[in-house]
C-alpha cells in the first residue's frame, strides 16, 4: 500500500510541471476535483454549489469570516464529515478522478492519502514515538527498521527532530502546545500522505511556533497537496499560491492568491481582505 | 427579606446578613459532611469492639486460615468462608466485567443515538431488581440448568459467579459509560483521521485513555458482589468447604453472618462480628489496590 503512494507521488511530480491557473474552469489535472458539493448537518445547510479544482503540489488557502463552511469544506475532503449521523451531501468530491464517497471506496485509505492537521494539537494518549507510528502500523508497516526511519524523517520534516530525539519514549503530552502540534504535522508526513488539510493549524500557537509550522509547510509544498484554512488573511497571503474566499456557505471566488489580494473580482473579497468585516 | 426583593443597591445590613447567611449554610454543611464520615467511624469501631476480642483469643491466624467452624464447640476458623468470597468476587468480574465493559463500548462507540436511549436505561434496571428476586430466579432456573448441563449439586461458585456478574452489570456498566465518554471526541477525530477504523480507535485510543475510570468501574462492581448476600445465599449452597472447583458449592463471608446472626450468642455472635471485620479488611486491601492501580495509570497518562 505504501509503495503504491510512492508511485503517487512520482506521478504527481510529473503533474506538477504543467499546473492549471483557474479554479473549476482549468483543463489541468486537478488533484482534487469538488463539483456542485452541498453539504450540511441535520436541518442546517452549511456549504452551498461549492465547485473547486486543487491542483497538485500547489498550496490553497481558504479564508473567509466564521460560520462561513471553510471546516466544514476541509473535512469534507478527508470524509470526516461522515463520521457525524446526521452528515448529509450532494454533489461530488473526486480525488485523482476517484469519487471519495463512492459507496465501494475504502475510507482509511483515503484519510491516509488525505492527511489532517487539526486546529488544536491533538496528541493521542501514547508517547511521542507510538503517536507517529499509529498510522503507519495501521496501514501495515511492521519492520521496526522502516518504522523509525520514518520517525525520523517525519519528525525532521515537521522541525522536531532536534528537540525530541532523546525523548521519543516519552508521553506526547509532555510536549509544549507548539511541539504537540510539530509532532501532529510529523504524525500525519509519517503516513507519507499525498494531500495535507491544515485547519487553521497556527491559531492557538505563538508566533515563533508559528513561523516554524509555515517553515516546515513552505519545504513540504514541492511534494505535497496543501489545503490550507486560516484566518489569518497574512497567513494566507504568504502562504499559498491560490487562494479561495468562502461567505457563508459558499465558495465567493477563487484564484491565484496575487490576483486575490490584489485585485479580486468581488466587492466583497476585497471587504473581507481590506477588514471591512469579518 | 429585603434582600431577596431584587433591589440594586444592597444596605449594609442586607449585605452583612448575606455574610452570615454563607457562614450559616456552610457550618450547617460541614455539620451534614462531619455525620455521614462519623457513621462510618462508629460501625467500623462496633464492629472492631465487639470482633476483635474473639479473634484475638482464638488466634488471628487460625481464625484466618483454620478451616474448622463448630461454633457450638468453639472451633472458629472463617478460611472457607474466605475463599469462598473470594472465588465469587473473582468470577463475578470475570463474567460483569466482561459484559459491562462490552456493553459500555457498544453503547458509547458503535450505537445510533435511539438505540443507547433504549438500551442504557434497561440496564441501570437491572440496579433496581431486589436481590432476593435475582436469588430465586437463580434457583428456579439457573442452578437446575447447572446441575443438568455440567453436573454438580447446581449451588455453586458458577452460579453465584453468573448471578452476581449480571447483578454488577449496572454498576459496571455506567460507571465505563461515563469514562468512555469523558474521552475528548477529539482523539477520535484525530485517531480516524490518521487511517484508523471505528473498532481500532476505540481499541487502541479510547480504551487506554480511559482506563483509570474503567479500573474503577471495576472496583465499585467488585465492591457490590463482595457485599452482596441474600442472592448468594440462595444460590451458592453455603457448604462449609474450600471450594476445589467452580462447579462445588460454596460459602461466603456475608453469607456466613446472615445465615447464623439470628441463633448465635455468646463467642458465637462474636466471631460472627470477627467474621465481619475480616470482611471488612477484604474489602480495604481490595479498595487500595485498585485504587493505587487506577492513579498509577492516569498519572502515566497525564505523563505528570
């Protein structure tokens, strides 16, 4: 399984030399193919007709005010969602033209190749080490050899390595909050994922966390998807290369994030961005 | 009273009146708090006054490891009862603590919403069947089917074992429900969306980060089959042996006491009040294991 997410990402490599510019209307090989999507919980609608085309090995920001269905959007992508009874949806997610909520579709596997970060670090109950071998064993991977090769190189990926090598027997919990989520970053790299969903991933840190989150994510771009949601409209400015504006429920615009933050087509893009509301 | 009017502004005496109205609920708080703890002072000190003397004059460690009760001849030694106790107490774990924790995880991680609506209140029911019901429903069913199927008098350590394991399951039951679910939906979350499936977080997740509670759930189940006696009696064939297999019949250090209380004089109701702090002893050593266990554990998790 994991050897055939290394051929992904050979494959990939060669589809990032000819990426599409446009949202939903480029003939490139979309990554990640969202049409007429809805979705909503219960009696509440939260995404409305959202189409959307994520290239590979290029960064999406997703920005827009609170309530607006940017989580929502996110976990809609690793099936997430789906984990809520009363989750209900139309339209359709393909990723690599395979429809993810195909009914014969194996849901581990897609949250393997989709990885996410969450908004808060959440270190599973283990220590440092078990954390980020959970996936991987899970997915298989039982030689003691390839599993700390992959610590390592997840870890170092993540900026980690130094600081927790003599510690990796240790409880994650230990862990500072912005070590905690290095460690989430270097958890979900050791699953050697092909799309990474970051849901506001810097909101609870300080800055010098956070610099060193968008340092590991501004290496990690050239091999990897990268959905980002933020608030955080400099975040998105500086650490994407599209982006897209989300208001209530639905997708505003989106495009180069250059163009976005320049020159957007809608009034109410350049509200958002310039602080008029939100 | 012109305090409670819901005025703005309150005058100096209304506020030195809600001053002391605090000082008054809380002594009177303290006075409630300081009875309940004394009630257990008292009975744990009758119980030692009127035990301890016998035990001391017969021996502790015969009276512990004799296995001679005649009473009537002055023979006191309570070690069948002992293992009986404890052979029950073991098996019933075995068979609630199974149960109540699988039903726990069903319950909290694989159930729709109406179906824990139905199932979690029949089995907090369960807590409010008497004891002596679920004793005679062990006889009249149970202890035949025994009897018939795997051979033996039918009273056994099996048949307690079964009866108190299904007695326990509400305390079990909810206690793990609680633990489970004060596990944070995130780890879930976070767990499903490295590639795990339903039963492997719980397995691998949720399980371990609640185990402190588990272990406790455990413990207050334990608790209640040690302590329980009229269904024991009715089914256990209270034979004064150490029981060699769980198909023998047995009796238990409760049983011992409800059995004989209402003849005994003299030595006799002494050692019966003996047998009471041995029971009580049990339970201690049993509470403080389990306990040290329990925080032990949620310290590693909290890794302080």
């Amino acid at each position: 399984m994991m050897s055939a997410n290394n051929e992904m990402h050979k494959v990939d490599h060669i589809r990032c030399s000819h990426v599409g510019e446009h949202c939903a209307t480029s003939p490139g090989p979309a990554k990640i193919v969202v049409r007429d999507f809805h979705a909503g919980f219960g009696e509440t609608q939260v995404l409305r007709n959202v189409s959307l085309d994520i290239y590979p090995c290029q960064r999406l920001a997703i920005i827009g005010p609170a309530g607006g269905g940017k989580t929502t959007f996110l976990r809609s992508l690793n099936r997430l969602n789906s984990l809520e009874h009363d989750f209900r949806h139309s339209g359709s997610i393909l990723l690599d033209g395979q429809d993810i909520f195909a009914s014969n579709v194996d849901v581990a596997r897609i949250r393997r190749r989709v990885g996410m970060l969450y908004a808060v670090p959440i270190p599973l109950p283990l220590s440092i080490y078990e954390n980020l071998t959970y996936g991987p064993r899970l997915a298989g991977i039982r030689d003691r050899h390839r599993l700390d090769e992959l610590v390592e190189t997840s870890l170092k990926s993540a900026i980690l390595w130094d600081e927790v090598k003599d510690r990796l027997r240790e409880p994650a919990h230990n862990l500072s909050g912005g070590q905690q989520q290095r460690m989430c970053l270097a958890r979900v790299l050791a699953l050697e994922p092909e799309v990474l969903l970051l849901d506001e991933p810097c909101s609870g840190l300080d800055p010098i966390s956070t610099a060193k989150i968008e340092d590991a994510l501004d290496e990690l771009k050239s091999r990897y998807t990268v959905v980002l949601v933020t608030n955080n409209t400099k975040q998105a400015a500086r650490a994407s290369e599209r982006t897209a504006f989300f208001l209530m429920g639905e997708m505003i615009e989106c495009g180069p994030t250059a163009v976005i933050f320049t020159n957007p087509r809608h009034g109410r893009t350049s509200d958002y961005i310039t602080g008029h509301f939100g | 009273m012109r305090a409670s009017q819901g005025m703005p502004k309150r005058s100096p005496l209304g506020a030195w009146l809600d001053r002391k109205q605090d000082l008054f609920i809380s002594s009177i708080l303290l006075v409630v708090a300081l009875s309940a703890i004394s009630g257990l002072v008292v009975i744990t000190a009758f119980i030692f006054k009127e035990g301890l003397p016998i035990m001391l004059q017969v021996g502790v460690g015969k009276f512990v490891s004799s296995s001679d009760w005649y009473p009537a001849e002055g023979h006191f030694g309570i070690f069948p009862m002992i293992m009986g106790s404890l052979a029950v107490t073991a098996g019933a774990l075995v068979i609630g603590g199974v149960l109540g924790l699988g039903c726990a995880v069903v319950l909290t991680q694989f159930c729709p919403r109406w179906a824990v609506s139905i199932l979690k209140p029949s089995i907090e029911l369960l807590a409010g069947i008497p004891s002596v019901v679920y004793g005679f429903i062990g006889v009249v069913i149970l202890v035949p089917m025994i009897r018939v199927h795997l051979g033996g008098p039918g009273l056994s350590v099996l048949a307690s074992s079964i009866v108190l394991g299904i007695m326990m399951l509400p305390t079990v039951t909810s206690i793990s429900v609680d633990a489970l679910q004060a596990v944070p939906k995130a780890y879930r979350d976070g767990s499903i969306a490295l590639g795990a499936t339903h039963w492997q977080t719980t397995r691998m997740v949720i399980l371990k980060a609640s185990r402190s509670g588990l272990v406790a759930a455990m413990i207050l189940g334990m608790g209640r089959a040690v302590g329980e006696t009229m269904a024991v009696i009715m089914v256990a064939g209270n034979t004064l042996d150490v029981p060699d297999s769980i198909l023998a019949p047995v009796r238990t250090l409760t049983s011992n006491i409800a059995l004989e209380m209402g003849y005994a004089a003299g030595d006799h109701r002494k050692a019966l009040f003996a047998t009471g702090v041995v029971l009580f002893v049990i339970i201690m050593i049993l509470n403080t294991i389990a306990l040290t266990v329990s925080r032990r554990r949620s310290r590693r998790k909290s890794g302080a």
